[in-house]
C-alpha cells in the first residue's frame, strides 16, 4: 500500500478564512454610515478586527474595497431559463424586487449619488453593478425574440433599462410614502410591460 505524505506545512500563521467575509461586511457598514466620501480603511480593519496589512494583501487599492462592499449588494441575476418570455419576466421581476426591497439596497442607491465625482470607480460600478444585471434582461428579451414571442425590431438596451428602472422607482422611499410597491403593481406593470398601452383596434 502507497502511503502519501502530507503536504508540508507553510510558515508563519495559517490564513484566515472568515477574514474576507467581515472585512466586506465591515466595508458595507462603512459605506452605510459615511458614503464613499468618508470611508476610512483603518475603520475596515477595526470593524473586522484585522490588520491594515490583510486588508492590503486582498485588495490593493481603497477603490477595490468598496467596489468589493458595493458588488455584495449588486444584483446577482440569472437568466432563469423557464422556456416562456412571461415565465422569465416574472421570475426576474420577483428577483429584481425582493433585492430592493432589502435594507442593504438603500447603502448602494446612496452610493451611487456619489460615485460620479470617483470617475473610476464609477466606471468599475457601472460594469459590475448596473450593466451586468442589464445584460441578464437584455439576454432574456433576446431568447424571446428568438422564439418569436416578441417583436423583431424593438430595442432590448431600452426594454431592460425600463423593466429595471421601473421596478426600482416602485421600490424606491418615495414610492412607499405615497403607498405604492413593486409588490402592489406586479400585476398591472407586467400586463403593461407585455402588452403596451394601445387599444387592439390602434395597433399596426
């Protein structure tokens, strides 16, 4: 019988593994109580109970952390492939409102009111936090369009951008002083997505 010999063991203290979920964690909260502007890497490290020096070794640069923090609370969609455009759009729709309807939300809405006065970060905030989950829509109209179940000519950048952003304004804090959620106009925005707001008799 072949007897393998452990791996040898490296120097110095093992890694710690739970260090990059507190460290996100700690960037969230950061980011919740002083926006972008007031972010402070020593207050990271102390929320984490870290050194500065582990913060460093993961991410480089202070606009890595926070895209890091900013990307925990982005919309992770999929497309969720049911076979049918309206199966699809319900589940995204679903997905896409219980993710703003979360607390967490709210810390990203804010920072983005900030983040175009950090032109890079900004731009690494759109990629990954606003065009990816995009993408994922445009890819859903996409498939529809191939079935045949939507209309050749109509513009998917336009659609996934209305679909979002409407979901977002229905969940926004102005929307629930006035009494209105994603979760109370599901019905009547997907009709309305679906079918348009002519009459039958108007349409070409």
């Amino acid at each position: 019988m072949t007897v393998t010999s452990p791996a040898p063991v490296k120097p110095g203290r093992p890694r710690d593994t739970g260090a990059d979920d507190r460290i996100l964690r700690a960037v969230v909260d950061e980011l919740s109580e002083h926006g972008v502007a007031g972010f402070r890497i020593n207050n990271v490290a102390a929320r984490a109970k870290v050194a500065k020096r582990t913060l460093y070794s993961r991410w480089a640069e202070r606009d890595d952390l926070i895209l890091a923090g900013l990307n925990t609370l982005a919309l992770d969609l999929v497309p969720p492939r049911t076979g049918g455009f309206v199966g699809d759009l319900e589940a995204l729709y679903d997905e896409i409102a219980d993710a703003l309807d979360s607390p967490r939300w709210l810390i990203a809405a804010r920072c983005s009111f900030e983040l175009p006065d950090y032109p890079d970060l900004y731009a690494k905030f759109q990629r990954d936090c606003i065009d990816k989950p995009l993408a994922v829509v445009e890819d859903v109209l996409r498939d529809a369009q191939l079935r045949g179940e939507l209309r050749a000519g109509i513009d998917r950048s336009v659609a996934a951008e209305t679909f979002t952003g409407s979901i977002a304004g229905f969940s926004s804090h102005i929307a629930r002083l006035r009494g209105v959620s994603a979760y109370g106009v599901r019905a009547q925005f997907l009709d309305m997505f679906l079918h348009g707001l002519r009459a039958d008799d108007a349409r070409d």
